[in-house]
C-alpha cells in the first residue's frame, strides 16, 4: 500500500509531528485508492463488475440479470456486433465471442450452422438474438452445443479353422 510517510523528504519524514499526521490520515488515503481503483475498473467492462455494468446495461437497454461474466458477455456481444459483409469477419466474431466455434454456411439452402462447446450455453439465447439482427433475414440460424462423450468400444473376433479327414472303409 501506498504510504504517505514516504512521500515526504527524509528530513520531514523523521518529525514526530509529520509521523503522527500521516499515520492518523493514512486509512483516508487508502479508502480513497481503493475506491479511485474501484471506479477504474468499472470503466472497463471485462474488469466491471458493479456500477460500470449497470450502466452499460442501461445505455445498451440490456436486462440486469445472471451472473457478472454472463452480463459482461452480453454487453461485449451488444458492442462488438456490426455487420458482416463477408464469412471471414463472421468466423472472426464468433471466436472472439465464444472462443472454439465450426461455423458451416450452406448457401445452396441459405443456412447458417454454428456449433460450440457447453461452456458457452448460458450466453447462446442472447448471441441468437444478435445473429438474427447480423445475418440475412432468408437464411435459417442453427445454434448447437458440442458435449464432449469419453466411450470405450469392444470388438472381438472368433475364427474357427476346421480340417474335414474322411475315412473309408
């Protein structure tokens, strides 16, 4: 933490009155950094977690609902969805978005799929909305959830080899 002690000069630092003052007006200071640190990481929104969200929230006309990494997802998706004029800045976005994505366009059946991991679910509904406000209106939106499945597969073989002998009598 941030002393005030030692901001004087050596010589003003060693009076005991200069001690007694900045010792009695040292928790002021401190509350007042933490809360100047408190305000600048609410100006942020992947560092917002009070203030600085609802605000956001506000001017975006978002719902104040779920957990603070939901809600600052939310904002970002608001804030970064322009229009994609090309596949390339569609990819880009999502994987800024959501991280791990396959999008798949069919444009033969003006389909847009778009597959990505479980940990991404809370925020699908809301990035659903933007992609409608993003793609074309005649294409048809496929959001999906990859889950992972660990399985194990047995195979076995029998093979029988018979000779036939004939005996005559």
């Amino acid at each position: 933490m941030r002393q005030l002690i030692d901001y004087l000069p050596p010589v003003m630092a060693e009076l005991l009155e200069m001690q007694g003052i900045t010792s009695a007006v040292q928790p002021q200071i401190d509350a007042l950094w933490n809360e100047t640190e408190y305000l600048l990481d609410e100006l942020y929104i992947p560092y917002a977690s009070g203030i600085g969200l609802k605000r956001w929230e506000k001017l975006l006309g978002l719902p104040s609902s779920g957990s603070i990494e939901k809600r600052r997802q939310e904002i970002l998706l608001v804030l970064q969805s322009r229009l994609p004029y090309t596949e390339t800045f569609l990819k880009d976005y999502l994987e800024e978005v959501l991280g791990d994505v396959i999008l798949t366009l069919d444009y033969g059946k003006y389909s847009v799929s778009i597959e990505t991991g479980e940990e991404n679910e809370e925020i699908l509904s809301s990035l659903s909305v933007q992609l409608r406000q993003i793609i074309p209106a005649n294409m048809t939106l496929f959001l999906a959830i990859m889950e992972e499945y660990l399985a194990w597969i047995y195979t076995g073989c029998l093979l029988q080899v018979a000779d036939t002998v004939e005996v005559r009598q």
